[in-house]
C-alpha cells in the first residue's frame, strides 16, 4: 500500500472560506439538505454542496496520472466507487479508447445526470455491496466517498473494493494532522461521517485488509 497524489492536483486549485460555511446559513440545515444528495448537493447553492457540479475537464490530469501509474490499457476494467455525474469515467474513457468502465454511486439523481457516454455502465447502490463478482477490475478507484460512511459501512466497502478488485486499488477520503485542519474540515464538511487522523485510517485498512493504494485531503 503506498500514497499516492492525484486528487491533490484538483483540490488544492480551489480556495475555501471556512467560516463563512458555518455562518452564513445554518449549517446543521444544510447538512441535512446535502446528505440526500439530491438537486441541492449537485446543483443547488454552494451552500448545500458543489453549487454546480458542471463538466469543465479537471479530472482529465488526475485520469492521464492514474493511466500512467497503474499502466492501464484498452480491455481493462475500471470501477469507479461513488462516480457521481461519471467525470472521471468519461475521462477514463478518452484518455484510453477501448477500455471498460463501471461506476456506483448512492446518488439517484448523480446517475440520472451521469455523462451519456458513460451512463450505461453506472447504476445507483452501496458502496458497502458492490454487485460484481471477485477480481473483476484492473482498477478500482474511490475519491471522496468512503468519509461519507458510517464505521460498519466502511468497513464493508473496504472489504468490497479489495475482493472486486484484482489489480490496483486507489482511494481518497479527507483527514486531519491537527486541531487547526480538524476544525476547517468540521466547518467545511457537510456529508461527512467520519472524521480520522492519518493513523486511524491506517488502522481501518489494516483492519479490513484493504491493500490498494490511498490519499488524503487536508483542509489546511
């Protein structure tokens, strides 16, 4: 298992006020607007989540890395746990012609919105039980999704991303090194469920014998 950066390229492109996020509007209220992730977490104010969430290319560059890391090519199988509007699948999909992509995602209306071309192969369901049979995937990815579990949940998806998959594993959730990026990630957070240091995310994927490869995103 090693670290590996390819969500940062995206994340650290994007400045966040993070006290304007708890008290311009009541955040226990949007929070509980974003966890339906519905319209308002999608599409809705910047408030309740992305306030858009639009195609506009950025995740071809974490896609082109991830190609050339995990040397991907046409044939493959690549899952996207948590594919939301299916962005990086799409790029996925031009970055290497002939590949084969699937994505999940807990998201009814994430999927309804997913990308055309990719919308085929992306279904609604729990990142807890994938429905794919053992050492299916080249590839299986999860960016900012598995902090949105519950303990008994993620520990299940870990376990589920190890057994689909039979080549590499990636994934990205959100930690903290001190008291300072706790608080901005508690201010800034509004689906999040859990809350971890470096070392307890460690933990979790001894624990559940997650040997891919994993980031994380601190809100610094």
């Amino acid at each position: 298992m090693a670290y590996r950066e390819f969500v940062s390229l995206v994340h650290k492109s994007t400045k966040r006020d993070y006290l304007a996020r708890v008290t311009q509007r009541d955040k226990a209220e949007v929070a509980e607007m974003a966890i339906k992730f519905d319209y308002d977490y999608w599409d809705g104010s910047r408030e309740t989540g992305y306030g858009g969430y639009k195609y506009d290319g950025r995740w071809r560059k974490v896609a082109d890395a991830m190609v050339a890391a995990y040397g991907i090519k046409p044939g493959m199988r690549v899952l996207d746990v948590g594919s939301g509007k299916g962005f990086l699948l799409h790029d996925f999909r031009e970055a290497v012609p002939g590949i084969e992509v699937a994505g999940i995602d807990v998201s009814a209306y994430g999927i309804e919105h997913t990308m055309e071309d990719v919308k085929p192969f992306c279904q609604v369901g729990s990142a807890a039980k994938l429905p794919w049979p053992d050492n299916h995937f080249d590839l299986v990815i999860s960016i900012n999704t598995l902090h949105n579990l519950y303990n008994y949940d993620l520990d299940a998806a870990l376990r589920e991303m190890e057994r689909v998959g039979r080549g590499a594993k990636y994934l990205c959730v959100e930690a903290y090194r001190n008291e300072r990026e706790k608080v901005n990630l508690m201010y800034w957070q509004l689906t999040c469920r859990i809350f971890h240091t470096p070392e307890e995310w460690a933990f979790e994927f001894k624990r559940s014998g997650y040997t891919g490869d994993h980031e994380f995103i601190f809100f610094e």
